[in-house]
C-alpha cells in the first residue's frame, strides 16, 4: 500500500490517508480498478467457509496500523462514526452511493446488516424469531434481486475498509414480541440466527454467481444497534458473553467520550442541536423526519428544500459543537430510504463532505469497530480526564 501522509483519517478528499496514527492507505476515485482493490479482491476468493457463503480472506483491506496512544495533555482527534441501519440495498443506488462517496473522501463506516436481507421469502419458516411467530418480520423481505445486490455491496464494503455488524432481524418494536421485551437468552438466539442467515447464504438462496463475502462473521461481528433502539438493556449480556466489543443502541447519550457497560464500549445515538428549535434530536434521520414532517414520508414537496437545509445544519451544529468543544466522538445513525424525496441522504451526503474537508484538522471519520481499536489502546487515566468533559465543555491541554 502506497504511503500517502501522516494526517491519517482526515477525509481530505482524494488521497486523504485513512490510518488511527502513522501513515495509511486511501481509497480515490475510480477504487474499483485500483491494483491494490483488485488484489484484496483475488484474495477474497481464498479459504471457503462452511457452504461457501463466505470465506478468509485473510487481513481487512485498508485497515489502519496500530493506533498510538495520547500523551496527557495532548489534544485528542475528532472522531465522527456514520452508520446504517439494515444496509440492504433494494434497487435505489443508496448503498453504492454512499461507498462511493466514502471512497472519494477517505471515509470508512459502519453498515449495519440485516440479517433476513440474506434470506429468501421462500425460506422464512428457517426464522424462528422470539415471541413472533415463524416466519414473521416486521420489515418484510427482500426479492431475489435485491438480496444479490446486498450480498455484492457488503461484499464490496468489506473490502474497502467498511465494518460489517448487525441490526438483528426481524426489527419487531411493538406488541408483545417487541425485542424491548426479550431476555438474554432470546437475544442470544436471534444473534444467532442473523449469523446463520449471513454464512449460510448460498444454501438459502441457491445462488451459485456470486463470491463470497470474503470475511468469518463469526469474527468479523463485534457490535450492533437494536430495532428502535430498544431491549439494550437484555442485549448486553447476550453480546458480552459473545465477546462484542460495543454496542450502538443507547438513545439520546449526551457528546461526551463514550464509557463501557458490562465490558462492552457503549456508543448513543446523541442529541445534537436542532436549528429553529429550543430542543435537541437525535443524531439520526429518522428523527429528523419524525420532527419535521410528522412520520411523513411523503410530505409535501415544498417543504423539502428547507427541511434539506435544516437536516444539514443540524448534523454540522452536532460535529462542531464536539470538534470546537471536548472532541467527544461524533455518531451519525441513518437508513437506505427516500424518505421526503431523499432530502435526508442528501442532508448527510453534504454534512459528510463538509466534516471530511481537509479544513477540519484531526478529524477521523472511522468505523465502530476501529474508534473501538483506538479506545482500547488508550490510558484510561486519560480517558477517564476526557470523559470530565460535560457536551459543549471545551478542551484546554490542562483537562
């Protein structure tokens, strides 16, 4: 890999270094045919797992080298994590969209997959979800077609650097099945069962065209975020004793440096500042839409350029107030949806832009998975100064 700067995850647009501390490797535009992406590719043909729905591949691609631990005092980067909820891509171009735009500035991030994305329709009675019957989802399944371009995206993302973890599977937030009312061990089960669904693929499907994903999910999963945010509190047990590493479930943390709960690192939704409006939203598009249109997915169409704007605003209000202030890590929660004409994709297609211009020094637009790395390699007498830091209490070398 080509060494391109010691800046290191700083998003600056093409050639930006990608690396938590020394110099790293960049993914620019046209990556597909990049000799290094072509070589990670051959790669993935390597070590069959299982039925051959996944294989090891060896070492991700375009991970960064060891991170380096802060000096006291010394100022920490900017960490920003995007993140997507169910990462199925159903013929809207979203998926791909947005790894393209990552690659053109340096970014990586976390997708979220759902686990019956990788499942046929014909083939539910395999999902046994808790307090549901057979079968049953919430969020429906994807057609053939939809789930081969799934399987072709997580592929892809996999081997430009992107983490691949969990939002479970059948998204059930209501009445009695609601995963707010599971137990560790159900959670346990339903894990489980999304593992299944993602390395056992090729069994399901039948779908003897495409490569494996070319990662042991077993190893690669180290985290997750809940349907609606809810039944965290039954999860972690279930995830600790799995050996994740975080969870991204909490609703409305505070921006301040995360903590760990039962061992593992936990990582909020955050309430961040909500242009026009004496009140603070949480850091996802959904919320977004619930406040401004009512959970109106097709509102009006005159109300899309203003809400675009203020969807934009409020993502960059959140950013700076952590970037100017504490340099608490910044999370972005979003879904593969055209919600009101797609303002909100929009909304955090320039958000991202603006937090990866190479103006903003330190910042470092990462996976869970690696903001987990660098956190782990820390002091925690360090860590511990840092978390003194109230959101929106700025950062001076004394604290």
């Amino acid at each position: 890999m080509r060494e391109i700067g010691r800046r290191g995850f700083l998003g600056a647009g093409v050639g930006a270094a990608v690396a938590l501390g020394a110099a790293g490797c960049s993914l620019t535009p046209g990556a597909d045919a990049d000799p290094v992406v072509v070589r990670a590719k051959e790669r993935a043909r390597a070590r069959p797992i299982g039925d051959g729905s996944t294989a090891d591949a060896g070492p991700q691609p375009f991970q960064p080298p060891p991170p380096e631990r802060l000096e006291p005092g010394q100022k920490p980067p900017q960490f920003v994590v995007f993140s997507w909820d169910g990462a199925g891509e159903v013929g809207n171009g979203l998926f791909p969209r947005f790894r393209r735009l990552a690659r053109d500035h340096g970014v990586r991030m976390t997708f979220f997959l759902t686990g019956l994305y990788c499942l046929p329709e014909s083939r539910k009675s395999l999902y046994r979800p808790p307090n549901n019957r057979v079968g049953a989802s919430a969020i429906g399944y994807l057609n053939d077609e939809h789930i081969r371009e799934t399987l072709r995206n997580v592929r892809e993302a996999w081997l430009e650097g992107h983490e691949i973890g969990t939002h479970f599977n059948g998204h059930f937030c209501s009445g009695a099945g609601s995963v707010a009312r599971w137990t560790p061990a159900q959670w346990r089960s339903e894990i489980e069962q999304a593992v299944s669904f993602v390395t056992s693929w090729r069994t399901n499907t039948g779908f003897t065209d495409l490569e494996p994903l070319p990662f042991d999910y077993r190893k690669e999963l180290v985290g997750g975020r809940t349907p609606c945010l809810l039944g965290r509190r039954n999860l972690l047990p279930a995830a600790a004793r799995l050996g994740w590493r975080y969870d991204a479930s909490s609703p409305g943390g505070r921006q301040m440096w995360p903590v760990k709960r039962e061992g593992i690192w936990d990582f909020p939704l955050q309430l961040i500042p909500f242009p026009g409006h004496s009140f603070e939203l949480l850091s996802m598009d959904y919320n977004l839409l619930a406040n401004q249109s009512r959970n109106s997915t097709k509102a009006p169409p005159v109300h899309y350029p203003r809400w675009r704007q203020q969807a934009t605003e409020a993502y960059l209000a959140g950013f700076r107030r952590a970037y100017e202030t504490n340099r608490a890590p910044f999370f972005v929660g979003n879904h593969f949806e055209q919600w009101n004409g797609g303002i909100y994709m929009d909304a955090v297609e320039e958000a991202l832009k603006h937090i990866a211009d190479e103006k903003h020094k330190d910042v470092r637009p990462v996976s869970f998975r690696q903001l987990c790395d660098w956190l782990d390699a820390q002091d925690p007498a360090v860590l511990d100064r840092l978390r003194r830091l109230g959101a929106g209490e700025k950062w001076t070398p004394g604290r």
